[in-house]
C-alpha cells in the first residue's frame, strides 16, 4: 500500500463511519496517487481519474433524480 498524505472527508452511511484519503503510490503503481473509500468492514482503491469518473456519475445521478422527484437542491 502507499503511504497516506491526508483524509479528504469522513462520513457516515447510516451506522458505518466512512473515510476518504489520499495516498501516494500503491502495491502496483508508486508513481501515481490513489484515493482509498474504507472502513473496518471494505477498502476500495480507485486511481485519480476512476476516483474524478465515479464522483461526476454521482452527481449526475443526484441531479437527474431531484430533477426527476421535482426537489430542491436542499434535499
């Protein structure tokens, strides 16, 4: 594994607190950065770009739903 430069977020889905870091390097690659989603139960390592492809689809999915619920951009 890299060697952790900093937390980006911590969050909670429902009861399992979640953390977001940035790491220099990993197993396979120490000339990248990877973002690393865990917690005690998963840990998923994703490059900079799956890691920039997955937070746009999440979005749009977020925009395309409250469009389609008719919310507010609060909810």
């Amino acid at each position: 594994m890299g060697e952790k430069i900093r937390d980006l977020a911590k969050l909670q889905l429902r009861d399992m607190p979640v953390h977001i870091e940035l790491n220099a390097g990993s197993a396979y690659h120490s000339d990248s950065n990877y973002i690393h989603i865990q917690n005690d139960r998963f840990r998923l390592e994703l490059s900079d770009r799956e890691y920039l492809q997955i937070a746009v689809a999440v979005r749009a999915a977020a925009d395309k739903i409250k469009k389609y619920k008719e919310l507010d951009d609060d909810a």
